[in-house]
C-alpha cells in the first residue's frame, strides 16, 4: 500500500534519522498511487496503473551534501541508504549557497484529500470515459480525451526536529471533441481534488457546445482586438508571469522585475489597480500543500521542497508589487525572511459571469483556449501562442459567429494593465482564474488550423 | 523557459538517487533477462494473449549542474523495470513493475496486462491489427561511442564546465549557467514473434545560458550555447578542428568546443543589447542547421506522425493538416522541389538511432518528402495497414520500461543540395536578408499550419554581405508556404545534426529524444516581426 499514515511515516523517518553520523540529515518519504485512461477516436487506447513508494534520505557533512533513495524499508536497507547517503555527501563538491538544515516549523492542516478520490479503480475510470465518449457517439461527433487520479502523501523530516506530513488527492480530466468534418473543435480542462465534483459527461458536453459552434469560422484580420478570455484560456500566461517572481533574477537585473539602475521593483505599481493576486493554502476550491519550496508545491499539494511552510500571501495588491520568491540562500544574503514559490495562485476577480462580461462587450472577441504559448522575451514577459478549440466574434452584447484562430505575442503584464473587466474566479489549471475582458490584445497572424 | 532557464531533461519515471559508481555497475546478465522475458512472454501467452512484448530496461542518468563559480548539483539516477505488452481480445494491454529480478514478479506484470486488455475489450471499435514481423532472434546493437561519458571522472566534467563558466565571466558575462546531461539506455527487447534484442543507447547534451546585463538601462540579453544533444558518448565534448564551421561565428559538427562557444557567446550576449532592432516586414531567410533543426521538428517531423494525422493525439499534442488525402493524391506539394525530407532510425550519432525499435522492428530509412512531393508518413506495427504498407517503419518508442511505446518521431532531416553550394556563396545573392544561427522561442498551431520562430544569433544581410547583429527578431509563417519558399539548399559539406533531448508527447506525457540534420538553407520572403515591447 502506497499510502502510509502520518503515524507510519513518522515511524519510518525517525528511525531512519537515528542512523545518521552525519552533520545534519533530512528525509523524505512519499508514496502515490495513479490511475489513468485514454481515448480517442471515440475509443479506449490506453489504460494504466502504478504504484509508487520512495524514501529519499539526504546527508550532509558541511557543505557537502548526498542524497540516496530506496524503496525498501526493513531495518538493514534503511541504515544501508543511510550510510550510502553519507558517502556521496563526503565525495561531493562544496556548495557555497548551502543553507543549513530548518528546525521544527508550524505546518497548516490543509484540506488537499479527498477519499472519493482515493477510491477510484479502473470500472470507475472506464465508465467515467464511457459517459463522455457515449454522448458524442450519438451526435456524430468524436471524443479524445483522457482522466489521471492521483491519491498520495509527502512526509518530510529531519535531523533538527523538523517534521510534516500531507496527503493529497488530484484529478485532471480533458475532453476534446471534434466534429466529424474536421470543421469545429471544443475542449474543456477541469481538475478537482474531489471526483464527486467532477461529472465527465456535463463537461463533455460544454466541449460538444464549442465543437458545434465553432465550425465554419469566419477569418477576421489579425490586429488589436478586446477579447474575454475564459479561465483556460487565460491561465497559462498568467502562471508563467507568476513564475518569474523570483527574487534572485529580479536583483540580479535578469527579470520583468528588474529596475532600471540596479534593484527591483517590489512596491512598484505594474498592473491596473483592480489586479490582487495572492495564494492561500487554505482555500477551500484550491487547496494546497502546507510546505513546498525551493521549486513550489505541487500541482495537487505534494512536494516537499525544502520544508518552508506555506501560508496566505499576497502577491500583487490593487497592482503593486507586494512579494517574491525569495530562496532560503538568497533571503539570507538580502536579510529579509524566505518566501516559496506558491502551489498555485488566485486572481481575485468580481461577481460578474462570463455571459455577463459578454453581454456587456460592443464588439470584440472570444478565447476559449491558449495553446502552445512560448516565451519570446523574458524582460517584458513577451509570449506567442494560438488560440484553440473555440474562438468567436461577440456583437452588441452577443456571440454573432466563429472565428478562425490567431496567433498572438502578448505580455501578461500589459495584459493586465489593459484590463476593462474581472469576472468571478473558477479554478483552472491548479490556480483560480477569472474570466477577464482585456482591450488592445495583439494577434498577429492567422491560422488554419481547427 | 525563464531567463536563467536551462531546460532540465526529466529523470525517468521512478528514477532512484545513486552514487557515480553505481551507474557503471553492470545490469543484469543477458541470459538473466532472457528468463525474465520468456517468464513475461509464456504467461502472457497461457493468460490467452496472442502477441506479448515485454522491455526490460535500465536508464541511468548523471546532470551536472553549475553556474558562474559553482557547483550547484550532481545528479546520478538510475531507474529500473519492466513493461509488459500484450494484444489480447483483440486490445493492447500494458503492465508494468520496478525493480523486477524474478520470474514471478514478471509473470504477474503480463497477467495484468492481459486482465486489462480484456477489460478494455469491451470499450473498443475495432480490434488491433498488427502488422506481421519475423524474429530476429538473439541481436543487439550499441551506440557509436569512443568514450563512454560515465567513466568519465566527474572532476574532469565539472573542471570542464567551470573553466567555461571562467571563460564566459572573463569576456563579460555577467551570469552563466552551465550544465551537462548523460543518459545511457540499457534496453532489452523481447516478443513472441522470436526476437531478443539488447541494446545499448547512449546520448549527451552540453548546454548552456550566458546572460549579459545593462543595469542602467535595466535591459539583458542572453546567448545560449551552439551545441547539440548528440547520440555519442564524451567524444562529442573532444575538440576537433575538422568538425568546426567557421564564419560569423564557428558552429559545430561532431565534436564541440565548449570553451570557444562559451567565449563567443558571452562578447555576442553583450553584443546583442545595443544591436539594432530589426524593421518587421519580409526577408530572404538563410537557416543555420543549429536554428533550422527545430523548424523541421515542428512543421516537419510532427505533421507527418500518422497517429496525431488519425486523431489520437488530438486531446493533447493536436492532429494534422498534411491529411491522408493529401498523401493518397500523391501530387500534395509540402514545398520546392529543393525540399527532400527523410526520415531515418539508424543514422549515426543521432538521438533516435537504434538498431530494433520497441516493438521489435529493424530500424530503416525512408523518404517523407521527395522532390517537394508528400510521399509518406511515420508509422507503425499497428497502424501501416492503413497505409497499405504491411512492414512497420521501426520508429516505436517508450521513454521508460514504465511507459507503453507508442508512435515517436524518427530523426527528421532536409537532405543537402546536390550542387555545390556554400554558405558564403548563398549569401552573396541574398539582397535583403536575415541570417539566423542558434533555436530560440517556438511555437506552431495544433494543427502545424502556422508557426513563429526566435534564435540565438540574428545577422542583417544586405546586398550579399552581412552588415551587423540584429535583435527582436521572430519569423511567422505557413508551413507550407514556407518550405515552397526554399530555393537553396548547401551542400553536404555543411550538414550538421541538431536536436532535442525532450520531445513531449502522450499522455501520460512521454518524453523523447530526437536529431534533425540539415545545411544551411534559404527562404525567400519570409514575414518578420519585431518582438521588443515596452513594459
């Protein structure tokens, strides 16, 4: 069984710490168990399951660190990985930005497991795909898609009297469907901690609508557009902004944050005013992972990273710079405290639906979907990428026809400057989004492709 | 990818920590792995199946990771297992499991795998058919390396990677992040049409970013290195005059010299901030192979993978426009009749060359495109009836003994002009151009029509010479008109390999390793647009 409790794993990991003769020494022990099921074609391809349990143990003697794993766990294997830790510690080359190990920290009891989640098996993932396959059967039109659920835990510990456990549930599931002449095309990408709120078929049916109503789409020229774009189709490039906080790149002039003349621009008002960004564990549609660090928490509340405890921070208020990524290292070059990189992020947005922001736009256009988005400038967040699965020209208030995509290259910052409305945040992506109205957004070419 | 970026290969699924010498242990005997097969094959067979696989694989990696003056990171791993396939009711099944030494555990994993496929049975529209192969018995191939990059003292590397980093500080850089990959496939393949084949797979990939600043303008740029992940052992890291291309800057062939790059790069990273920015509008394109491998990935080597052309990568990776109408017409003009695509599974120091790919097929060569003409796609055992061929085209691959092989691309490459050529003498007839060395930013549709490119290197070409570096450059094209915009290509005396070390497809995603050799080539009347912005 991958799943150890909490009592188990810290069994496990003190045991493990007794062995220890070196300077200091952490230990991380995680389990998942996922399950996964494809189709396309309106059937089956593949189908999978796996187990997974390992135990990964890191020495350090001064600067010299080593980490050995195993995924054994009886007495004599223990202290062997131990003692194998030890000896690539001793063989490994200094590293001058080694932090020294934290000591007990305070953990939030976070909400990231869901037992429907953890009862999944294959009969479940086959009907699961069959209600989203069966409803396109019937209409003509075809189904790919694909379900992955995770159920999992992360403990950490070590040799300073630190210890922290998690466990944590995921589901991600994305249906495309296209219509039979390869005319329209519809998606939809919702991911949940708990299945019970996830109903294949309902949002099978939501990427049916958009296949239908996108075919024959009509080319407009590319140019500067208002556009509303939908959770998904927004996601992404905001995450990528937000994964380029990191303070380090800022100060050492290498980021969108670095000032002109040396330092950064933490304080600094970026974004329209109405922009607040800001994650918290605790939130009850987006739970996360209670520590992470280093490189962030995980997707759905794992990782370990280097113990630092997650909390409710705010990043961007009313569009000033409020925080970054500060490393352990670098915080304690700067002389300020640590802050990890989030497990995800929140946008807060107003009451308004997406209809609504329709209903209100004169004239402008409709993303669905953002797809195959690349950097092509990491000081002024420049992204190109294409609109996908959906894309429609909205008059006086209403969806009038389909558009063919476009390319665009745009910035999240300027983005978010250009900002005339938030609507209220849906989770999307691991983070929660707002459909959000932008003016002067820059498509650049159009595509043939649907 | 971030400014300080290197995009890190992942480690294999259930990859375990392990010391340096641990990688060069040997893995299991042959004749041992030859019992766990048969164990695989038998109890799939007396479980009812009518076809089993089963890949019993060791994938050992080391990352050594530095920037400036330090050492941030040595990584050695090492995973493995075995991957049970299996058609049974007329559907695949696939089971899995780590650390397999015996023959029970083994036989239990093709147990699974034939419960899952008749399971899915049911879900299914039609049953698998697969094309016939011969066994070849026992065989095995083994990657062309002189120097295999594990027995490598790992101060050897980091001295190498350090002294770099010296390098590219002393010639102004004001940041370098340095890292060096080695992966070593030890795969072993067996399946019940009487094949065992055991192969030995290395691959390696030095590569680096140097970032130089201007703090009071508050603008950087960066430069990253000329070299590519190669199918060959730490011979690619011996520098050797006869594999450098000189020019405007020196590229290389089979042997690369990070010191000289790493110096280049750094005056060129602090060249590129006060370049001219380049004036959007339409240009004449000459193509280094180290910039053009990734364009003929994108538009080339992905559109004509037949499992996305059929749909089943439609929920991820996207379908395809060069459609099986086009193929059966045989008159679908892909681009100039200069343009001659071929894909190949054995060519030599690439990423992708095996000898059996992961169903058991003798790996091959083939034409895409001919004289301009659509004249095939990438298939295989479970699809090239649909093509009417009845011999798979060997490019099957699984990225871990974890994963279950599918369609993967084949190294994709423009074949060099017939004609002598050179690439002085290309750009002597080039009135208003841009020469473009090095990949950057890329991106291109779902469906692969349109795409939009970056680079490492911009140079202004006007009236036949080149008159200085350029920056905010980025070409947006339709792949079709682009390659019906080749009029040259050089010849073979400039034919260099260029790759990627991480391909991602599937889903669960996969990851694959993949060359694309070229000359240098050019495009005439390409759109160009400027990228800079304010922010």
């Amino acid at each position: 069984m991958a799943i150890l409790t909490k009592e188990e794993a810290k069994k496990i990991i003190d045991k493990v710490l007794a062995y220890s003769k070196a300077d200091e020494m952490s230990v991380s022990l995680s389990g998942n168990r996922t399950g996964n099921i494809r189709y396309a074609r309106n059937s089956v391809s593949t189908s999978g399951e796996s187990d997974n349990l390992a135990l990964s143990i890191t020495a350090v003697y001064g600067k010299r660190s080593g980490t050995a794993t195993i995924n054994e766990f009886d007495d004599a294997s223990l202290e062997k990985t131990v003692r194998r830790a030890e000896e690539i510690a001793r063989l490994a080359p200094e590293n001058p930005e080694y932090m020294p190990m934290l000591g007990q920290q305070k953990y939030l009891d976070t909400k990231t497991y869901a037992e429907s989640t953890a009862k999944i098996d294959p009969e479940f993932r086959a009907t699961a795909a069959f209600n989203s396959i069966d409803p396109c059967r019937q209409k003509n039109l075809t189904a790919a898609g694909y379900m992955e659920d995770t159920t999992g835990f992360t403990s950490i510990g070590n040799s300073k009297g630190n210890f922290g456990y998690n466990r944590s549930t995921g589901v991600d599931f994305s249906i495309t469907v296209r219509t039979d002449d390869g005319l329209g095309s519809g998606y939809a990408n919702p991911d949940v901690n708990d299945v019970s709120k996830l109903n294949t078929k309902a949002t099978t049916e939501i990427a049916m609508g958009k296949a239908m109503a996108s075919a024959k789409a009509r080319a407009l020229e590319p140019g500067k557009y208002t556009v509303i774009l939908e959770p998904t189709a927004a996601v992404e490039l905001l995450q990528n902004m937000m994964r380029s906080m990191d303070a380090r790149n800022a100060d050492e002039g290498r980021s969108f944050l670095s000032k002109k003349g040396g330092g950064t621009r933490l304080g600094e008002k970026l974004f329209d005013e109405r922009v607040t960004i800001i994650s918290d564990p605790m939130n009850e549609e987006l739970p996360l992972s209670p520590f992470g660090g280093g490189g962030g928490g995980g997707r759905f509340g794992g990782g370990g990273g280097d113990g630092l405890p997650q909390e409710k921070r705010t990043w961007i208020e009313n569009g000033v710079v409020k925080n970054m990524y500060y490393s352990r290292y670098w915080a304690d070059k700067k002389g300020v405290q640590p802050i990890p990189a989030p497990g995800g992020f929140i946008l807060l947005g107003g009451t308004q639906s997406l209809a609504d922001l329709i209903k209100s736009t004169e004239k402008g256009i409709l993303v669905t979907r953002l797809w195959y988005i690349r950097a092509v400038d990491p000081q002024t967040q420049l992204y190109t990428g294409l609109t996908r699965d959906g894309t429609f020209y909205i008059e006086n208030g209403q969806i009038k026809f389909p558009v063919k995509n476009f390319r665009f290259n745009e910035s999240p910052v300027i983005m978010l400057n250009n900002l005339e409305a938030l609507g209220k945040p849906v989770r999307a992506g691991g983070n929660l989004i707002p459909p959000m109205k932008i003016r002067d957004f820059t498509f650049t070419s159009l595509s043939d492709a649907v | 990818m971030g400014a300080a970026g290197i995009m890190m290969p992942a480690l294999p699924a259930f990859s375990r920590s392990v010391s340096a010498e641990a990688l060069l242990e040997p893995g299991l005997d042959v004749a041992v792995k030859k019992r766990l097969a048969d164990a695989a094959l038998n109890a799939a067979k007396s479980m009812g199946a009518t076809y089993a696989d089963v890949r019993i694989g060791r994938y050992l990696n080391q990352f050594v990771l530095t920037r400036e003056n330090k050492v941030q990171g040595i990584i050695n791993a090492e995973s493995f297992g075995v991957g049970v396939r299996v058609i049974a009711d007329g559907c695949w099944g696939f089971a899995s499991v780590g650390d397999a030494r015996n023959e029970a555990v083994v036989a239990q994993a093709a147990k699974t795998a034939v419960t899952i496929a008749k399971a899915n049975a049911r879900l299914l529209t039609e049953p698998v058919q697969l094309a016939p192969q011969k066994g070849f018995g026992d065989v095995s191939w083994k990657a062309p390396i002189k120097r295999n990059a594990f027995e490598v003292p790992i101060k050897e590397k980091v001295d190498l990677l350090l002294s770099a980093n010296a390098a590219a500080m002393q010639n102004g850089a004001n940041f370098v992040n340095n890292v060096l990959f080695q992966i070593n496939e030890q795969k072993y393949f067996a399946s019940t049409d009487g094949t065992y084949a055991d192969q030995d797979i290395h691959r390696i990939g030095p590569n680096f970013t140097v970032t130089a600043v201007d703090p009071q303008s508050g603008k950087f740029s960066t430069r990253n290195s000329l070299s590519s992940p190669m199918g060959m052992g730490y011979d690619y890291l011996q520098v050797n005059p006869a594999d450098k291309v000189t020019g405007v800057t020196t590229r290389y062939n089979k042997g690369y010299d990070m010191l000289e790059d790493i110096t280049a790069a750094a005056k060129q990273a602090k060249e590129k901030l006060t370049a001219k920015s380049v004036e959007a509008g339409k240009y004449d394109l000459v193509l280094d192979p180290s910039h053009l491998w990734l364009t003929i990935h994108e538009s080339v080597g992905h559109p004509l993978e037949l499992d996305r052309v059929l749909g089943y990568e439609a929920n991820y990776a996207g379908t395809s426009f060069a459609t099986l109408d086009k193929w059966k017409s045989k008159d679908f003009n892909y681009g100039s009749k200069q343009v001659n695509l071929i894909a190949d599974k054995t060519q030599l120091y690439s990423l992708g060359a095996v000898g059996w790919d992961d169903e058991g097929v003798k790996t091959k060569k083939w034409d895409l495109v001919r004289d301009g003409t659509l004249v095939n796609y990438q298939a295989i055992r479970d699809q090239v009836h649909i093509i009417g061929e009845n011999e798979s085209q060997g490019c099957c691959y699984a990225d871990n003994w974890s994963s279950v092989q599918f369609q993967r691309m084949a190294n994709v490459s423009l074949e060099a002009g017939k004609t002598p050529l050179s690439v002085a003498n290309m750009i002597k007839d080039v009135k208003k151009g841009i020469y473009i060395i090095g990949d950057g930013s890329f991106s291109i549709d779902q469906q692969r029509y349109n795409f939009q490119f970056g680079g490492q290197l911009f140079y202004e070409i006007k009236d036949g010479q080149i008159v200085g570096m350029l920056k905010d450059v980025a070409y947006q094209a339709n792949t079709r008109e682009f390659w019906n915009s080749c009029v040259a290509v050089c010849d073979q005396s400039d034919y260099r390999l260029g790759g990627a070390f991480n391909d991602g497809k599937g889903q669960p995603a996969q990851s694959s390793a993949v060359s694309h050799g070229s000359a240098t080539a050019r495009f005439n009347g390409v759109n160009v647009i400027n990228t800079a912005r304010k922010i």
